[in-house]
C-alpha cells in the first residue's frame, strides 16, 4: 500500500469467515451474489462503516509516511543511510513474525476489540517515535508501529464487510479505495509534516488514530453475544503446515525475492533523488496513485488476457528493468524520479496478481495460506533495506539498484522453473 497491499487483501478476506463465526454472526455472502436493488448504494453506509474507513486510511499511510523523511532523519540524528534504512528492517521484521499469531488474537479478540488493540499500539508507538532522540530508539519503535499495524488490518475488510450496506462486493470496493488513499497520501502528508520537523509525521499519525480510536469506540457495535456458534480459533502451527504444499512456498520464496527490489526502491531511492521533503513526498504520491489504480482497474485486465502466473512474471521482469535503468542513471535526476512513479504502476498490477495466486495455490484456509506467505515476503522486506543501504556504502548508490534487479529476475526464474507446481492457480481463478 501502499507494499502490504497483497498480504491485506488475502488476510482480511478469510478474516470475515473466521472472526464473524467466533463472534455469532452470519457467514459474508458471496462476492458474486447479486445485490438486492434496495441496497446499492455505495455510499449509503452507517457511520460506523466511515469510522472504520478513516482509520484504514491512516493506517496505510504507515508504509510511505516515513520515506519524504528518510534523509533528514539521517541528518538530524547523525545516521547512515543503511541505520536509517532500519526504519523499515523493523517494520517489516515485526510484521512477518506478527503474521503467525493475528489470525489466533483475531479468532479470540474478535474484530472490534482487535482493531482497537491494533490503533493503541499505532498511537504509542508513533507518538514515541516522535519523541525519541536517536536512531536506534526510533528503530525499535518502528517495530511497535509494525505490530500494531498488522493487528489493525487484519481485520479491517472483515469489520467493513459485516457492518456495511449494499453486499460484500461494495464493501470490498470501500476497503480497497482506503487502501489506494492511504498509500498515496501517506508519502504527500510524511512530506508536508517533514517539511516543519521529522518528528512531524510521527505525531500526526498518533493525533489521527487518537481520533480513529475515539470514532470506533463510539459508533462501532460491540460483538454479538454468542447464540451457539462455533468459536474458531487458529494455530500458530497452521501456516507452517500449509508450507508444505510446493505452490505457496515457490510464491513465498518468490515474493521474498522480489521484495529486495521493492524495498530497494522505497528505502533507498529517497537518497539519491536529491530532492526535500516535499519533493520527495510528490514523487511518492505518484508512485503510489499508479499503485492504487492499476491494482484495481489494469490488473484483472492483465489477469484475463494473459493469465495470473505469465502476467505476474511479465510485471515483475518489466520491475527489474525499471531498477536496472535507475542503477543506470543513478546521478540523472529525472531518470530517478520517473522510475519511481512508473514502477508504482508495475507493483500495483503485481500486488494484485500475486494476491489471486496465493489465495488458489492451495488446498488450505485463506487466512492460514495468507500468514504463511506472507511470513516469507516480509522476511524478505526485512532484509532488503538495510542490506541496499549496506551496499552503497560499501560500493557506490548504483549498486543497491542493480542488486535489487537482480533478486527480481531471480524470482522471476524461480517462478518459470516451478511453472509446473503454480500453473493451476489459473484454472482455479477460471472456475470463479
């Protein structure tokens, strides 16, 4: 989102199922089922529908916030490129471990108190953020954010689903508009409040979910009392079981690889674009707007005329040239600047091809088949940006670039020398 997008979209998706059991409601209908005529309107939600969109919109914002402010960060506290970079490391390290248990916390806290957890921790941990003095606090204080994020949207789609209007379609429609607009506000904000302090950000995100927390408690219902139903609780074993079957590991292992490139991309670029905070907030708010409307618009598009595994490899190949070019032309501003905004484009198609893929490679609960992905990808997230900053200092800035391609076109490779193991995701997407 926005970079966590796939991950999102594939968790919450089952998060309906699961938690509305625990919590004694009905089942979400089919996306497919038609909507009755008296229930279309999109907009003609509860209040408690725009409570919970508001603070999905500020929640994606966590991923881009921090990028316009990267490099005075590095100046204000004395930090290198590779410490500040952390930034990220901790995020996506916590996220990864935090995908093993929000399924379990969700399945027992049900979706109201899990949100509210998930805001808490966001506001504590940003705010403290803003009031930390050197880099290794703000690192490990990023982590806290990372959790509190991963218990927030694990359950926000599911939240939207069972309290909106109109069906599950419409409501999906809804989450995926607070997605799109977190990620692409998320850097134009982190710009905008960078440009007075880089400890802006991190307070404005503690102010917002202060007041997402204050409209959630006041106008989201509390869970039905149980009448009977089942309560489901899942495993921390369940997603590494679901590893053994070779379709979700080759695209987990692959996603892995392919977020060396991204995180290359969105830790590092800031450096070498020469730009200041507001500059590089624009840049991203491009990258981000692509990333938003072709995840939703181009790719099922790409989906139906190529298929899932050959349109998700054509995407990630034309990403690996992208990083290859600005390697290339590293010291050539605008070079830079349009590889970022085009790759929003590539990353968007892709996010939402992976996201098909994963869900239909195998025979497991969503959910279980989304935390074991997912736990692989954001290892991946994990290392990439400390590793590019690491690089650079230890090379040149072009280098970071070059390493990132690379690791793409190895899950490219990867991906086509499993092609065996995979192909059947789009036969399972035929059958929808």
């Amino acid at each position: 989102m926005s970079t966590f997008k796939e991950w999102v979209a594939a968790e919450t998706e089952h998060t309906i199922e699961t938690v509305e059991v625990a919590e004694g409601e009905p089942a979400a209908e089919s996306v497919d089922a038609p909507m009755p005529k008296a229930n279309r309107g999109l907009l003609s939600q509860p209040k408690a529908v725009w409570a919970v969109f508001f603070a999905c919109i500020i929640a994606f914002m966590g991923l881009g916030l921090v990028d316009p402010i990267l490099v005075a960060i590095g100046h204000q506290l004395q930090a290198t490129p590779s410490q500040v970079s952390l930034l990220f490391t901790s995020y996506n390290a916590v996220m990864a471990l935090a995908m093993l248990v929000t399924g379990m916390i969700s399945s027992r806290l049900g979706i109201k108190w899990t949100l509210l957890s998930g805001i808490v921790i966001i506001a504590v941990f940003s705010g403290l953020g803003g009031l930390s003095n050197n880099i290794w606090a703000l690192v490990g204080l990023r982590g806290g954010w990372g959790l509190g994020n991963a218990l927030f949207v694990a359950t926000a789609l599911a939240a939207i689903v069972s309290l909106s209007k109109g069906g599950t379609a419409k409501a999906i429609i809804l989450y995926e508009a607070a997605i799109g607009l977190g990620i692409s506000v998320g850097p134009l904000l982190g710009g905008w409040l960078g440009s007075m302090s880089w400890r802006g950000p991190f307070f404005g995100v503690a102010a917002l979910m202060v007041i997402a927390f204050i409209g959630l408690i006041v106008l989201m219902p509390g869970a039905k009392k149980q009448q009977g139903a089942p309560r489901v609780k899942s495993s921390i074993k369940d997603p590494f079981l679901a590893l053994k079957h070779r379709s979700l590991l080759v695209f987990g292992i692959g996603a892995a690889l392919y977020n060396f490139g991204f995180f290359t991309l969105l830790a590092f670029a800031p450096f070498v674009m020469g730009l200041d905070e507001h500059g590089i907030g624009y840049v991203f708010l491009g990258w981000g707007l692509l990333l938003a409307v072709t995840s939703v618009f181009t790719a099922p598009y790409l989906q139906k005329w190529f298929g899932t595994v050959k349109a998700m490899c054509a995407m990630l190949t034309l990403f690996a040239l992208v990083l290859a070019a600005m390697g290339i032309w590293t010291s050539t501003q605008w070079v830079t600047i349009v590889c970022v905004i085009i790759a929003g484009a590539l990353l968007g198609n892709n996010n939402t091809l992976i996201t098909t893929a994963v869900m239909n490679s195998a025979p497991v609960e969503r959910a279980t088949a989304s935390a074991a992905y997912s736990f692989l990808r954001f290892i991946g997230g994990a290392i990439a940006p400390f590793f590019a900053g690491k690089l650079a200092e230890w090379f040149n800035p072009s280098v970071p670039f070059f390493v990132g391609a690379a690791f793409v076109m190895l899950s490219v490779v990867f991906i086509a020398l499993n092609h065996a193991h995979v192909k059947h995701v789009d036969d399972a997407y035929a059958g929808h």
